[in-house]
C-alpha cells in the first residue's frame, strides 16, 4: 500500500500535465526532440519520488528524492528553452513553471529535513 505524500501527489499531477504537453507538443506543434526530453525529466521526478518512498533506508529515501531535484531542475530548463524558442505559448508554460518551483522547493526542503534527522 502506497504511504500518503504530498510531495508524490504534487508529482504524480505535474507528470499527467507533462504527458499531455508531450501529446500537444507533437501533434499540434510537430515538435519530437524537446518534447521527448521533457516527457522523460518530468515524468521520472514523480518515479523517483515513489522510488524513495519505498527505499530501503533514509540514505537511500535521500538519494532519490535528490534525483528527483536534479530531474525536476532539468524539467524547469526543458520548459524555459521551449517557452524562449517559441514553440511554447508563455501563459502555458509559465503554469508548468510554476508547479516545477513548488515540486523544487518541496523537495529541498524533505531532503533538508531528512538530512539533519
């Protein structure tokens, strides 16, 4: 049984609206390379969430949750470049934006708290 998180939660949403972006970006905009590469960071910040939830020891539950930090800033630069190249409309990509900042500073601040106890 799945213990409840937030932070999962928050992540398991942010990777439905990036499935989707994925589907729009190819469909409507014919883009394959960004898109592919944001499907893979956005959709692995919310697998290795759940990875560490499951781990085996808190160095563990760390070191996963810091994957998923590392996945979701490489997210945030997969979103940035598609805003600034245009193939993505601003008001789109700002709301996208907007849940990578809040999945960065959840997880900083687990990490955080996890490494001082």
């Amino acid at each position: 049984m799945q213990r409840k998180s937030i932070v999962y939660d928050k992540a398991f949403a942010f990777s439905i609206r990036i499935v989707k972006l994925y589907q729009y970006l190819q469909k409507e905009k014919g883009e394959y390379i960004l898109s592919k590469q944001v499907l893979r960071s956005g959709t692995s910040i919310g697998a290795n969430i759940r990875e560490g939830l499951e781990g085996q020891s808190k160095k563990d539950f760390i070191a996963k949750l810091s994957i998923a930090l590392k996945e979701t800033a490489e997210t945030e630069y997969w979103l940035e470049l598609l805003i600034a190249s245009d193939i993505l409309e601003p008001k789109l990509g700002q709301s996208l934006l907007q849940d990578t900042q809040a999945l960065l500073k959840l997880l900083t601040s687990i990490i955080r708290t996890s490494k001082k106890t």
